[in-house]
C-alpha cells in the first residue's frame, strides 16, 4: 500500500440498527490493516452516510447492519451515493445479512458483502484488492 495515500474508509451503522461492537473490532481491525478509517456511530441515514463519504474523501463506503434493514436502506443510500459522485467508490456493507439479499445487494452496487463472522483479514485483503 502506497504510504503516501493510505486507503480512507467511512464505516456507517445504517437505521435503527443499536448493534455495533462488531463494526468497532473491524474498524479495529481496518486500523491494524493501515486505513485510515472514520466510524459515523449508530443510527445514520442515507444522507448522512453520504455526507461523512464527501467530507472524508472516502475511497470505500461500508455499511455494518445487524437490524435487517439493509435491502431498503441500500435501496435509498445508493442513488444518493451516485448523485454526489461517489458512485465509482467501493461499496461494502456486513452484518446479519441473509444469503437470499446478497445477490440484491451486488445489484445494487456493493461489490463486497460479508456475512456475520466473515475473517477480518479476508474483509482487509478484499479491500485492498478492489478499492477504486
């Protein structure tokens, strides 16, 4: 990894979703793998998502949902991501993600999906691998 551009992540806990001790051992794990990593906290919407996105000049956009409301908060997020430019980013997203929403999920644009338990080291290497 290039020093002098390290990667930038915004990580979000998207809706009502109250859960995020994983999100905070991958943001960890983010910081140990060397990105440069800014966590929103619990319960942000669509519009803040994009809006940490923007203002942190983030190369990769990641989600951590444990409530089951990705598919409508994807669904909402991504033409908001597009509008501001930030469609080419790599998008993630992890958490209690059921097998049956992963294709929806890609569809909507979010290259990397990982379920609950998914090796942090395999969430890093992803990332390094397919950021924009």
């Amino acid at each position: 990894m290039n020093a002098a551009k390290r990667i930038k992540v915004v990580l979000a806990k998207p809706g009502l979703d109250g859960h995020d001790q994983g999100a905070k051992v991958v943001v960890r794990a983010m910081l140990d793998a060397g990105f440069d990593v800014y966590y929103t906290g619990l319960r942000q919407t669509p519009e803040q998502v994009v809006a940490a996105a923007l203002r942190e000049k983030a190369d990769v956009i990641a989600l951590s949902s444990m409530a089951g409301s990705h598919l409508p908060f994807c669904t909402r997020l991504k033409p908001l991501l597009e509008a501001a430019g930030l469609g080419d980013r790599l998008w993630i997203i992890g958490g209690n993600l059921p097998a049956q929403d992963h294709e929806s999920l890609r569809a909507l644009g979010f290259k990397g999906v990982f379920q609950t338990g998914s090796r942090l080291d395999a969430i890093c290497d992803f990332i390094k691998a397919n950021r924009s």
